[in-house]
C-alpha cells in the first residue's frame, strides 16, 4: 500500500517535471512524508533533483530540511551546495541541531563559518557546541535540547509542563529527572505519572538507576548500550552527571546500519563515503587505492612464486595446482575474518578473550584444512592417475593446505585484533594484510615442498 | 561505569561458583538487569552456566526467562535443553510471546508439542498463532497482545483505560486505535491525549494516516519501514487490515543487526549460526561445505591453467604472473558484490535501476582496469627490464586486467541481482559464482592472450 501510493508520487512528479511545472509538482510532495519526499529526490534525475529541492526550500523550507535528513549524508551534502548560503542557513535551522551539525560537517571549512554567523543565534550556539565534540561520540549525535523535569515538581506539576512543552523538543517515551544544579537523578515515564495521586513528588516515583552515556562515549557503544537494554533513548551527561543532551533510537539504529555497511564495505576494501548510485568518478576515487595496495600484494606473491621458477619448469603441472593453496587460504581467512571482525563490532570479541578465540581458530584451519587436503589429494589423483610423482603432488597439496589454513587462521585473528588494540578499524586494514599472509604462504609452502622433494618429482 | 559493576558482578559470581555457593552468586545476580545476567552466563563456562542458570529458573523464573532472551538464540536454546520441560513450559510462559515463539520454533518438534500442552492455554495458544507464520515474516516476530483503544471512548476514558492496563503489554508511546471490528482506524500518543479536553472522542484527534506492515510482510522490509520513518513500533494488521500485533522498535533493532551479520557472513561464505566462541566443531561443519564448493571452483581455474601448460612450459616467468590477474579480479569484484549487496539490503538496488547500476559498475570497472593495466605493466618493465618479450608481457597483463575488471563487474553485479530476483539471498551464493568467473576469466585472458602472441615471446 504504502509503495503503491509512492510510485504514484513519484511517476506524477516525474512527469509534472518533465513538463515544466514544478510548482504542480511540489503541490504533489507536500503531501507526502519527509521520508517519501527524500526518497522521490534520490530518484530523480540530478537535474530534477536540484531543481526541485531548490523550489521547496522557498517554498516549504521545513519539509525541505526534513526530507533532507532522510537522504544519505553525502546526497544530502551535495543538494545544499546548490544552494545560497542564506537559503542553506534557512534550511538548516528548521532542522534539530545533531541533524543539522551532521551537514554543517561537511561542508568546507569557509562556508561552514559563513553559515554560522548567518544562523539564528540559538541554533548556531547548539550546533557549534556539538561540532566542539569529536565526530562518532556520543556528544556530536546527541540532541541538546532535551526535555528534563526537576525533581522537586509534583505529579500534577509535571504533567503541566509536559503538556506547556513545545512540540520541537525531541519527546520521548522517558522523563529525564534532574536536580536544581541539572545533574541527572532519576528517570520515569508519562504512563508512570497517571498511576500515582496527582501530589506525589517526582522525587518518590522516579527510579534512581539510569543508564546514561558520557559525551565522550563511542557512537558504537552506545548502539550497543541501547541494543543491549531495549531503550527508546539514552540521556547524555558530561562529566560532572550534567544532563547535556539525549540519544533517540532511531539515532541508534542509523549508527548501527552504517557501522555496519561500514563492516561490510571495509572487508571489501570499499569506503563508506562510496554508493551504488554515486558518481562513476568517485567510486573510481576511492576505490582504486585498495586496488593498487592489492596490486603491490599481488607482485610480492608472485615474487615468490618467480623465485621457484627453476622448480616450476621441471615440473609444470604445478603452476596449475598452485593457486588452489593460496586460494583457498584466502577463502579460509575470509570466513575468520569476517567472524572476528563482526564479534568485535557487537562487542563479544575482547583483547582479553583473544587467545581462546585464537586456540578455536586455529582448530577449525586445521581440521579443515585436512579435510580440504583429502580432496584436493584424491581430486589430483583421478584427474592426473596414480603415478608415483602424482601421488607425491596430491601429498604435497593436502600438507600445503593444512599449513595454509593455519596460516589463515592465525592472521585471520591477530590482525583484525591488533588493529582494534591500536584503536584502528579492525575491518579495514585486515583484509589485505590476511590476504598476502595467504597469498605468500600458500605459494612458498606448496612450492617449497615441491623443491624439497623435488628429486622424487622428476 | 555500568562496566565496571558488571566486571565486579562476574567476578563475584565466579569466585562463589569455584566456591560451591550457588545460592549465594543468584543473590548478586538477582541485583543485576537481565541484560547483565545474560553476560554473565555468556562469559561463565559451560558448567557454571548450566548450574547458575538452572537454579535461577528455580529461584527466580522471571529473572531466569528474561536473561534468557538476552543471550543469543543459539546459547539460550542450549541453556533451555538442559532443564526438565515442566521447567522450561515455565520459564517460556514468563516472556512476551513473540520471545517465546523464537526458543520453541527451535526446539525439536516432540519437545515442542510436549511444551505447549505443559504451557498455561493462553500463553500456549499465542506462541501457536505466531507459529503459524512463516520464520522472517512480520507475523513470526509481533507480539500479538497488542494494546488498543476503541474509537468510541473519549480521552478521559481513554487514560483510564491505560491507567487500568496490565504491566505486561508492550508499552505504549503509540496508541493504536480500532473500530469495533478490530479494524485499525487511528494512531496517537499518551502526550496527545494530555494536551486535549477530557471529553474530546479519540476519534477527533487520532492521526488516521497509520503505518502499518502485515502479518506476511518480510522482517527485512519491516526493518526498512521503521528505520525509514523513524518509528518506535509498527503495528501489523492481517489481510482484513485487523489489528493482530505490534513490532517495537527493539525488535526491529534485533532484525537490523542479525540482517547485518547475515550479510557479512555470507559473502565470507560463513553461515549465520556460526559464532565466535561456539563449539570448533560446528564451525567445522558451518564452514566446510563452503571451502570444498571453493575448492571445486579453485580446481576449475586450475583446470584452466593445466590448458595452457604448453605455454608456460615456453615462457615460465608466465607461472609467476598468472595469479595477478586472477586475484585483482577477486578483489574488484568483491568491491562490487560490497556495494550491491548493501545497496539490496537497505532497498537501494533493485531489478529496475539494476541496468543504470550496472553501467556505473562497468565503467569503474574500464577505468580501474586501465590504471592497474598501466601500474602492472610498469612494474613487469621495471622488475624484467625492457625486452621486447618483456615489453609484450607487460601489455598483455594490461590487456588482461581490463578484461578481467569488466569481467568482475559485470558478475558482481548481474549475480547479486539475479539471486535477489529468483528470491535467493543475493549475499550467499554470489561470492562463489563471482570468483568463478573472475578466476577463470583472469586465467582465460591472461594465458589465452599469451598464447595468442606467443610466436612474440620465445
């Protein structure tokens, strides 16, 4: 129902574009939800799209600012550009400050102070306070404005600032409970006030065990505090327990999808800033970096491989087995890594549990590896028959193996946690250290055999 | 700080266990969150959690039920088959049902009969009905006691009726609103209803612009709706659109990184009940079907390679070569399947925008396959010297890689794509596939065009 009703929208809107009314088309899009808006945005075409947003932020800059905090940062940063620095102040400052502050930090450095001075002063106050935070804290997402009751109010009290309160404030499910100097002392909840007589102090009712998270946490823990305890939002406090802001879920949850898309792109030597639908030049920008470190990785195998050449000629039939060992190595490493890399994330994988993780590892690289060596050895024996020399190469492949998936899963491990003990993502080094690991023991190990034993060979 | 009360909680809990004072390490866990208890029993050894675990569903069934669902499915599943059925029939009726579905749908089908003729009828009939959707839709993980307002009360009315409700219904930021069919008509808030006269109808100030997913939805596209509208819950209604449960948005917090994880996993070729600290041996079976289908696919390109062995007999430096182009495929290719396969999950890829996508991808692909043609040639001419046979070689490792490039994206692309559209995980089985083709194809192009020329290189 809902996707039917969006492509309507956006069919309608493509055509009343097409046709030069876009006044008719925004007619169209304010009826929709800011999050239906930005979505027909990102379909369109970049034309489109620029022209569009243009003639919404004059005409209705809130649903403009609101639909741009739906798009993806990057998009978002790029329709603002299009604009005048009064008209991106306007827009900005329709928006909640972490929202705002996410776009202000990325625009250039002249600019961002331009916009600054041309905010309203309250509104730049509060996103210059966030940008003052270090960017993946909780105090660069948190939202300052948070509603707070003093603990000294009654039920009845309270309930009448909650209904004076302005609808902007981000109102949550909890009530945040603060002394007369704004430390943070208690927690309840509006159902909670309408079950107690309307003179009860807050102070009776409210439950004194709050999780809350500093404005230096990691945006990745507190994803975790949230997930672990099922909240609908976490107060930020600084380092005197002063209640400096709040975190909402649906803050948490976009921290979770892009630390993990962030996961996933980085085993995959792939930036964030990098999308599916972005310019063809910046994909290449970014991603021929990673290519070219694996490019370097790739000649360092193959110096190794050059060095057994002498071998090879003899013996031909191994360059054709050779790149089984280094591959499936890698096959091997990329199933540790991506185990580690995601424990480390959701936080079950510790420096200090390191060692057990590691001993399992290891376990699993060596079981597989002899039974990937079985085959591999029974595979060469029916392809290529059971001549002596063969039979030796099958050996030599199942013990090539063997030391490769230990070799994998060694690296596949201590990698990705060194790099998190350096404070270094885990994910993105990893990948390409563990596969010249691979890639250089599966070659020296299967042909530094095969040298070894090379007078059985010929 | 709540780290530093869970460090001291764990470590008196061990130290009583070593002791034999069961009783007494219940005592300190009894002062713990379920989420801290689940951790504990996490990191306490096989033994210990088994014992602390089945005396605490002795002592304290709803303690023990709600760390339960805390732990991973997997662990709690294990934990739960320890016990008698009577006690697990009583620990499962503690939690929401929807909590309670998820443990008994993998418990093997006698038990499972035998737990829900133990369960109280109610609970019992609840985890029945959400049987009875399929796993991964929205019906499977509602809770189906869902609290709604009739259309005819009034506010006043209505805040009675809240304040009459039971503890244990999932609350509430939303108030969903039926007619008297149990139809869904309405949304609205505990807080809308304070700012109103208390004769006011719900049905004057409810929103009638719901949200809402079906019972058949997938959890994925649920997880999408939540995130995409910031919503803290999405109420689920079946075909007549009757109200039939709620999905809040911890859940959909759950989804979101099991979806995640998922996707990690599986373009390692790891399955998703694969864990970091589970038992070696599973991870051996999990893992290994995926390495002998790689190795399957290794021994192909070496097939490739065994082909060509003429060639390389003449002119060996090629052995050393070979691997280069194989593996930048590999890793272009994985750069590709990185970014379609998130663009998939979070509904940015689909079939229709599938062909500009993949344009976008061929183009990356020319361009990187130029610049590391270009970069290889140059270290073959710098590391072999210039020769005219070495010059030649260098050419055709760069004429090899565009190739093999182009051959990426379009497998990492069109695969993907494909899997999505037959409704195959698109994350799975692609990486195999994909490194087929960009193996062989590296081989394929490199040897063959060496082959070609090869009157030019001996």
């Amino acid at each position: 129902m809902q996707s039917q009703k969006f492509t309507l929208m956006l069919d309608s809107v493509r055509r009343l574009m097409r046709g030069g009314s876009t006044a008719r088309a925004l007619n169209v899009l304010r009826k929709g939800r800011p999050a239906d808006v930005a979505q027909v945005l990102h379909e369109l075409t970049d034309l489109d799209r620029k022209a569009v947003f243009a003639a919404l932020s004059r005409s209705d800059t809130k649903l403009a600012a609101e639909s741009l905090s739906e798009l993806s940062l990057e998009e978002g940063v790029e329709l603002l550009k299009t604009l005048e620095p009064e008209r991106i102040a306007e827009v900005l400052q329709e928006l909640p400050s972490d929202d705002a502050t996410l776009f202000i930090a990325e625009l250039p450095e002249d600019l961002r102070e331009r916009l600054l001075d041309l905010m309203r002063i309250e509104a730049s106050a509060e996103v210059q306070e966030l940008l003052s935070f270090a960017e993946g804290t909780a105090g660069r997402i948190m939202t300052p404005d948070v509603f707070a009751l003093k603990e000294d109010l009654t039920v009845a009290e309270a309930i009448a600032a909650i209904q004076d309160a302005s609808r902007d404030v981000e109102l949550v499910y909890y009530l945040y409970i603060v002394d007369d100097r704004n430390h943070l002392v208690g927690v309840s909840s509006l159902r909670q006030l309408l079950l107690v007589p309307p003179t009860t102090p807050l102070k009776k009712i409210m439950s004194t065990d709050v999780i809350s998270v500093r404005t230096d946490t990691d945006q990745e823990e507190v994803a975790q505090i949230v997930a672990r305890y099922d909240l609908l939002g976490v107060p930020v406090v600084d380092e005197e327990n002063k209640l400096a802001g709040i975190i909402t879920v649906d803050d948490v949850l976009d921290v979770i999808r892009e630390e993990a898309t962030e996961d996933i792109y980085a085993l995959a030597g792939v930036r964030s800033e990098d999308s599916v639908l972005g310019p063809p030049l910046r994909s290449v920008r970014l991603r021929l970096p990673w290519l070219l470190v694996n490019l370097g990785t790739a000649v360092l195998a193959a110096s190794v491989v050059h060095a057994f050449e002498a071998t090879i000629e003899k013996v031909v039939v191994l360059a054709a087995l050779q790149s089984i060992v280094a591959g499936m190595g890698g096959n091997a490493a990329a199933q540790t890594l991506a185990v580690i890399v995601r424990g480390l994330a959701l936080g079950e994988v510790t420096w200090e549990n390191g060692r057990r993780v590691l001993y399992k590892e290891v376990l699993v690289g060596v079981i597989n590896g002899l039974a990937n060596g079985l085959v591999a050895a029974a595979i060469v024996w029916i392809w290529f028959g059971f001549s002596s020399k063969m039979i030796l190469i099958g050996a030599i492949i199942a013990a090539a193996l063997v030391i490769n998936l230990i070799i994998a899963a060694v690296a596949g491990t201590v990698i990705p946690l060194t790099f998190k003990r350096l404070n270094a993502d885990p994910a993105l080094a990893s990948t390409v250290f563990v596969t010249t690991c691979t890639d250089v023991g599966g070659f020296l190990s299967f042909l530094g055999l095969a040298t070894l034993l090379l007078r059985f060979l010929i």
